[in-house]
C-alpha cells in the first residue's frame, strides 16, 4: 500500500520491473497523474544493469487502455451487468459448492499463476484449489517446459532442479531451437550474445532451420532440416561414443544407468541420420570435438521444446551434456539456488499423482498441459471438467486450438476470470472479477535464471488503481472465506499483525502449533492477518514464505550476507522493501552444484526406461518417412515467431506497435515465387485445425519449406480484431504423448492467395 510519501506521484520517476517476459528486467517509469507516460532501463538494478528490450520501453500500453477491468461483472442475458464484490463472491462460492457436492472434486480446474510478472497469486490459487480437494492446475508451463522438466527430473531427482546455462563462463555456448536474440531466456541477453560474437577466445554455436537474428552472429550455424533434432542429438551421442571422446572420468564419479543409456546408440548409423537432417557428416563431427574438448553450456528453448520428439529431445540434450561432463561445473550448465520453485515435484510413478480423466495425462512439475483441457470438458463423462476459475491467464489466445477452447469454455457451468482486461477468455465468462496489474500492486517473480547469485526483486505499486480491482491473491482469499476455508482468526492474532512483524511471527507461530489444521491454510491466514495490516495479501505470502524457507535457500542466503538465525527472513524482507531496484538475496556454492542433486543415489541417473522404445524409433529410415509430408500441407508452419513486437496477450492495445509490420505470414522468397505470391499480399494459411488470413512478409532469413508466424496477436481491441490468431492453425491434439506439450513448430500447412 503506498504511504503519504506517494501520495502526488506527478512527475517522479518510480522503480519498478518489466512483466512482458521472464527476464523481467528493471525498469523505471515516469508517472504524472497516476499513469505512466515513459518508461526506461534502471542502471541500478544489479540483475539487468541498465538493460532492456523493446517491451520494458512500452509497458505505459500494457498498464492503460480502453480494455482495463475496473469493476466485477456478471454474464445475463443481456451482456455484462455490474455486481458488487461480495455478492460476485457469494455466488461464485455457492455455484462452486454446489458443483463439489453433484460432482466432486475433479470437476473443477485452476488455470493460472501469474504469468510473466505476478506469481504470489499462485500462493492463493493452488490452495483455494488444493483446500476444495482438486489437483488439477493448468498453467503456460504446461504448454512449453514440462517435457524438459520432466527429463531433469528423472536426470536430478526433482522437476525443478533445471540446469541453466552458465554463460559468462563458458568457452562455447550452444543454443537449441533458441533464438536468444529475440525471445531472449537469459539476463541481458543480447549483451550476452555480443561479448561471445566478439570474443577471438569464445564460441557462438546455433543448431536451427533458419538464419535467424542470433544464427546470424554465430561462430557455427547448423540449419538442420526442421523436426530432425533429436536424430541430429542422437547422432551426435553415437560419433562422441563411436570416437571414445565421452569424459569417461565424470561418467564414473558422477553417473548412474551409463552402462545400460549407452546400449541404446550401439550400431547406429550417424552418417544416414545427417543425411536425412540435411547436414554434413565433418561439420556435426567437428561440433562433438568441440564439445568434448571446450568448457560449454547449452541454451535449449521453444525450438525443440514445441517441436516433433518434444521430450526426447529434452532427454537426449540432458545425456549430451551428460557424457561431455557438462552438467553441474562453471561454464557447464548449472543447478541454480531459488527461493521458491516455478513449480512442485510430481512423479507421474506415484499413484497419488492425478492424471486426467479422459485424457490419461499426468502432472509434470504440478502443472497439466492446456492441450487437454478441451477434451477433459467435453469428454462427456460424469467426472469431467465442469468449471474453470482462470486467473490472469487468456487461453483463448495463449493456448493451442482456439477453436476447441471457445467450444469446450461454451459447455462449462461456471467459468470464472480474475483479469486486467476484457480478453477474450473473459468474454466468455460468468464472472469476471477485475484485478490489479502489476504497477498497482506488490508483487515478483521466481524465475531463476542467475547463478551463482539469487535475486529477488520486490516490485511496489507505482500507481493507483483505477477503479474497484484487488490483487488476484486478495480475490482468491476473498473466495477462501467465503467457501469456508479460511480458520477463525483469533483476536489477538489480528492485533498482534498491527504492530512489527517479528513479534507477529511469534504469535503466528503459537497460533499455528495451537491449530494445527490452519498450517494447510496458512496463505489465507496471513491475507487476513499481515495482509490487512500492510494492505496486501501479496506481501503478507512473501513474508511467510522468507519466514519458512527451505534450509538450502537459508545457507545460499547466509553466503549473501544475512545472518542465519530466526530473523534471516524479516531481514531479507527487509531488505526487498529498502530496495526497490532488487536484491542478491542468495548465492549458491559454486563448489558443489552436483550436492544438489536429489537422485536417491546422489549421482546423475541416465537409464531413463520411458526413453528406450521411444529413441529405438527414432532411425533414420523411420524419420524420413515421417518427414515426407504430403501434397495437401506441403509447407511447415513455425507458430510462435519471437519478436520485438509480440508479448504474449499482454499488450492489448495494438497502439504499442503504431508504424511497425507486427504480424505477417513470413516465407521464403523462392517458395512465395513458385506459388505465385508477392510480398504484402494477403494470404490464407490453412492447417488440419483450421485457415487464418494475414500479409504476406518475404524474407530471406525464413527456410525454404517453412512459413513463420509469431504469437500473442488476434487480439480484439475496440471492436476489431488485430492481427493473425496462430492458434486458430494448431491443434490442440497435435502433441508430445510424454508431456502433451503442443508442437507449434512443426505444423503441417499450406499457403495460397486469400
């Protein structure tokens, strides 16, 4: 809550961070009668350092625009009406226990967690899910990583554990499917990516179809066929092993399953397997003498991540750095410290973990993929999905198959959207409860993307609400409450979070020990307790989560500089709101990242039993039958292009972009030619889920074969529609059977005149 001190903000410059991409990078904004009019790079943010792409300058679009929420709002008859926020609450809480009561548990679905900037909402959306006995959160990393967390999870014992490129010490760095420049992945990315170009003594290796911005500064560019990685990765396992140059030293203090993972590659023929991804046989060698002889670290991203073979590849991409020792060493890729993972182990072997029920597919890091959402509705089954609380999430536009989204969101009995905006998801709504963004609230983010370092930055509301929004956290509370899942709350426990917060902790401490079931419940206690008193069910979350955090963040932390000892957490806390340009708020032990691991044995396990059919099939011969195609989608489609003018469906307001060529349908020239198509003419795209129409861009960087389209446009703004939906083109069964990741880089289509 802002203090006198911010009262007038007119004409002052407020820290803060950008919420349009992971790296979140720092920022400082202008504000003149309560609206941002400018933003800028903070030089004294000690993660970015005074960098900043192109969206961190824009984010005035994303906080105001003619679609911001600022009252809840009901679905009649005749549209949207307004409600007032406790009768919105009392019938959503009397509509979800009457659908718990007819149907269980399993009929409901959480689909959120804060997105790119706001993750303190999932502290009171998985609660409120998990306190009304459901398991079953949907969230975007669902759509993107839980093939490669579930890999690292088999590698490192946990899902979470992911092992991150360390950069800034690495002799080579090579990046896969990744297109750093653009999508970015790393702090400071294009300084990055410079200081290896320009370094005699570094190298810049880049493994993707096209010439892309970062392809074209590196030291190597291998311009695979498209959806031949993970022949490419195996082929690539099999030379180091058929030369004998695997770190057999590492294999044998570090490793375990090596003997069975490696029976795998025995007899496979690399030479045919290049053939087919269109590269030649010395430059591929070449690459595995590099990386079995330079210190190096691998930056896989959405390339390989949404594309044929999704988890298979994470897994071969885990075992190559694997057998080159390149896991858990400086300049290797990393294990990093984090206060809190993006996510929670879920083993799909245990059989407490939920699958869906129509669709068989498992939890991977406590996430289910979006991909099957629309089947679990309309699935027809007494136990299915029936109603859908969705917060701050737009999955009509973020997620594969708008077309089976707006089908299936047609057919729940209560959809539920807690939104900055009037989305598309929103519209379809029987609720829309209005909240705050992240420049009218406190919140952060637990992206861990540094090391050895963990930093925090507290992000503080640097202007006002408009209107009658709530943090996210404060509506799910609200709802906690009202479906009675919130403990009574002694007196004296409220009186007790007026005055300082040790003494708080205390009191919360004898509370806790007294009434045990509260413990599970402790997010809605602290909203109604702290959060009250500091005017935040945000800042109350993070506060007992520093208070309670785990003894591997607490030694990181004591290597920071804070003390170890009941106080470390308010210390740290304290710190964060003296600091609004961040925090280190820990540092990892670069000398033994591998005591990490969470392996029952302590070592990296690499037999992995779910791997060995599935890379059997992956052959050459078997490949190139997959790969032929056929007359009626002869082109590949790449949906998600990265660019300087895409975010998701953050930015609503297509004003960000005035004077630029956002969104087109880019091709190569030669193919453009040969179906009689010119530049700036418009065109339709179809697939086997359906056509959309947008301009035609002609550009020599796109692979002869392919057509790139980016995401985050299709937005309706104002009474029209801006821009390609790329998801109209994807299916949502078109899927990694593993992970049901969507494979948006590798869609069949075809192209021709509109």
């Amino acid at each position: 809550m802002m203090g006198a001190a911010d009262k007038s903000m007119e004409g002052v410059w407020r820290k803060t961070g950008c919420v349009l991409c992971a790296q979140n990078c720092g920022l400082e904004v202008l504000v003149v009668d309560d609206r941002i009019v400018k933003s800028r790079p903070d030089r004294d943010n000690p993660r970015s350092q005074g960098y900043c792409c192109r969206k961190g300058l824009k984010v005035a679009h994303h906080q105001h625009h003619a679609q911001r929420l600022t009252q809840p709002l009901k679905r009649t008859s005749a549209g949207f009406a307004p409600i007032s926020w406790e009768r919105a609450i009392a019938e959503i809480a009397e509509r979800l226990r009457g659908l718990l009561e007819r149907h269980g548990p399993r009929c409901l679905a959480y689909m959120g967690g804060g997105g790119q900037g706001c993750h303190l909402e999932a502290a009171y959306g998985v609660r409120l899910l998990r306190g009304l006995g459901s398991h079953y959160h949907y969230s975007a990393l669902g759509q993107e990583l839980t093939g490669h967390f579930w890999a690292g999870g088999r590698f490192l014992g946990r899902q979470y554990l992911g092992a991150i490129p360390d950069e800034h010490h690495a002799e080579l760095l090579l990046g896969l499917g990744w297109n750093g420049w653009m999508s970015h992945q790393m702090p400071q990315a294009r300084r990055v990516l410079d200081a290896i170009a320009k370094d005699p003594e570094r190298l810049l290796v880049i493994i993707d179809p096209r010439r892309s911005e970062t392809a074209r500064r590196a030291d190597l560019h291998l311009a695979l066929r498209p959806g031949t990685d993970a022949l490419l990765l195996k082929a690539m396992i099999a030379i180091i092993l058929n030369e004998g140059w695997q770190d057999q030293a590492y294999l044998d203090a570090h490793v375990s399953g090596w003997d069975q993972a490696r029976g795998w590659f025995a007899g496979f023929d690399a030479a045919a397997a290049l053939e087919v991804c269109g590269l030649k046989t010395a430059e591929v060698v070449d690459l595995c003498r590099l990386l079995t002889t330079r210190r190096w670290a691998m930056h896989p991203d959405l390339g390989v991540f949404m594309n044929r073979h999704s988890t298979a590849v994470s897994y071969l991409y885990y075992l190559l750095m694997t057998i080159c020792g390149a896991i858990g060493r400086p300049g290797g890729n990393v294990i990093p410290g984090y206060l809190m993972p993006l996510g929670a182990h879920s083993d799909e072997r245990d059989p407490r973990t939920w699958r869906t029920v129509a669709t068989g597919f498992p939890a991977i890091m406590g996430v289910y993929p979006p991909n099957v959402m629309p089947e679990e509705i309309e699935s027809g089954r007494p136990d299915r999905l029936r109603a859908v609380i969705c917060g701050q999430s737009n999955p009509l536009r973020s997620y594969a198959d708008t077309s089976a989204y707006e089908r299936a969101f047609g057919k729940l009995e209560l959809l539920v959207t807690c939104e900055l905006a009037l989305t598309e998801t929103a519209a379809l709504s029987h609720y829309v409860l209005p909240c705050r963004s992240a420049y009218e609230s406190w919140d952060t983010t637990f992206f861990t993307w540094t090391w050895p370092g963990v930093f925090m930055q507290l992000r503080r509301p640097v202007v006002r609400p408009a209107g009658e929004q709530l943090e996210a956290a404060q509506i799910f509370a609200r709802l906690g409450r009202a479906l009675g899942l919130a403990p009574e709350i002694p007196d004296s426990l409220r009186q007790a979070a007026q005055g300082n917060r040790p003494g708080f902790g205390m009191a919360l401490m004898s509370y806790a020990q007294a009434q045990p079931a509260a413990q599970a419940m402790m997010p809605f206690v602290l909203a109604q307790t702290l959060g009250e008193s500091l005017g935040s069910a945000n800042l109350a979350a993070l506060w007992g989560l520093l208070m309670t955090a785990p003894k591997e963040f607490r030694a990181n932390a004591a290597r920071a500089g804070f003390a170890p000892g009941p106080l470390q957490g308010e210390a740290i806390f304290q710190a964060l709101l003296d600091h609004p340009e961040g925090v280190w708020i820990g540092q990892a032990d670069p000398a033994d990242n591998l005591g990490g691991l969470r392996t029952q044995d302590k070592r990296i396990n690499v037999a992995v039993p779910e791997m060995a059919e599935w890379l059997a099939g992956i052959e050459p011969a078997a490949e190139a039958r997959a790969l032929a195609g056929d007359g009626q989608f002869p082109l590949v489609l790449n949906a998600g292009r990265h660019m300087d003018y895409n975010a998701n469906t953050l930015m609503r307001d297509p004003a960000w972009n005035q004077g630029k060529r956002a969104c087109t349908v880019a091709m190569n020239p030669a193919d453009a030619s040969g179906l009689g198509l010119a530049d700036g003419q418009r065109v339709r795209v179809t697939t086997a889920a359906g056509s959309e129409q947008g301009e035609l861009e002609l550009s020599d960087q796109v692979r002869s074969g392919t057509v790139l389209i980016p995401h985050g446009f299709g937005l309706e703004y104002e009474g029209k529609v801006h821009g390609l939906n790329v998801n109209r083109l994807t299916s949502a069964r078109h899927r990694d059977p593993l992970a049901g990741t969507p494979l948006h880089r590798f869609v069949p289509c075809r192209v021709e005149a509109a």
